[in-house]
C-alpha cells in the first residue's frame, strides 16, 4: 500500500464527504478469517503477512520476496533495492532517486513505524511541494483511517481518508481496497493486489 498509495492520491480537498461509506468490510465483523502471523519488516511496509512471493499491485507495479520475507525485486518507477534505507531494525525507513513517470526529479520517501513495527507514518518530498500520511492501524497492522497533509509554498491541505477492505483473501491479506476521502476531485481511490504465496 504504502509507496504506491502515496503516489496515488490527490491533493484537491474541499471538504465533502467520500461516497463509499455503506461499503461492506469483512474485517468490520471478523478481523479476517485466521490471519497468518508471519510477518517482517518488508511485509509490514507493504501491509503484508505470511510467506509472500509475489505481489502485483492494479496489474503493474510488482514486488518479489525471498521465503525469509525480505524483498528481492520491486518494479516501480525505475526504483532499485540500493535506493533504499534501512534502520537497525531492517525497516525501510528512507527511499531516494526515484525517477517518477512524468519527470526526472527526485523524489525521497521517509517511513515512520509503530512499536509493533507497523507503517504509521510516510512523507513524501518534491520540487512540488511536500506530502505528509499519518494513519491509525487496526490490530492487525492494516490502516483504518489516514490524515493527509500537502504542502506547497504558502498552500496547505489537509484531508481525512477511510479506508475498506471489501475483498480480503485466506491469509488475511487484503486484494481490494478501496480508499475514499474529502477530497472534490478523485474522491474515492480503488487498489487491487494480486498475492502470490511459497508453499510451505
């Protein structure tokens, strides 16, 4: 979720309401259906649990993950592992030299985590300006509401987003979520994972 959504969401906000409030979550009732409990530093920064090969993100951004859950191949944005920093812990807490798809500035990520080792925090720095998403996790690590914070010059935003997971798979990993926010243009984002598992 973390560095692709970031990428993702607008920063026009006015103040109205998303529109997918009545939207059924599983996790509303059942927290997910026996969750696995295997988890690392990479698997939380992609909101992930369990022996994870594979992950394709709306059908193009992929990531790969040895069977320790460490990540071995990511393509996005021309990103490469060396752009990556990691703290004492072995959590990805800085990314640079990220070559985004309309221009050649660059971009750095920072992530912030919880004590649980959960992604509770991303900033974004650009030429453009500055993004900020701080958000409040559920027990199982997943996001259930964000604040959002742009920067530019003078200019400042802010907007609250919700987050659903209407479709989540037997792992207790989410395939489809859906993000809507107070925002006039794109008030309402849908995400879609792919998960591909080790057979253990």
């Amino acid at each position: 979720m973390s560095l692709v959504l970031v990428t993702l969401l607008c920063v026009n906000c006015s103040g109205r309401p998303g529109t997918s409030s009545n939207l059924v979550d599983p996790w509303d009732e059942q927290w997910g259906e026996n969750p696995d409990t295997f988890t690392t530093p990479d698997l939380n920064w992609l909101s992930l649990r369990g022996h994870v090969k594979s992950v394709v993100m709306n059908g193009r951004t992929r990531f790969e993950l040895d069977r320790d859950g460490k990540l071995t191949y990511v393509s996005l944005h021309g990103l490469s592992l060396d752009d990556m920093t990691r703290n004492a812990e072995g959590q990805i807490i800085k990314i640079t030299n990220l070559e985004t798809a309309e221009n050649k500035d660059i971009v750095i990520f920072e992530y912030g985590y919880d004590d649980r080792g959960f992604l509770e925090y991303e900033a974004r720095f650009m030429a453009d300006g500055s993004h900020y998403h701080r958000y409040q996790l559920d027990r199982l690590g997943n996001v259930r509401t964000g604040n959002f914070d742009y920067q530019k010059g003078k200019t400042e935003l802010h907007a609250v987003e919700m987050y659903k997971y209407p479709e989540i798979d037997e792992h207790g990993n989410w395939t489809k979520l859906v993000v809507t926010k107070n925002c006039e243009i794109e008030p309402e984002l849908t995400l879609t994972r792919e998960i591909e598992y080790y057979e253990d």
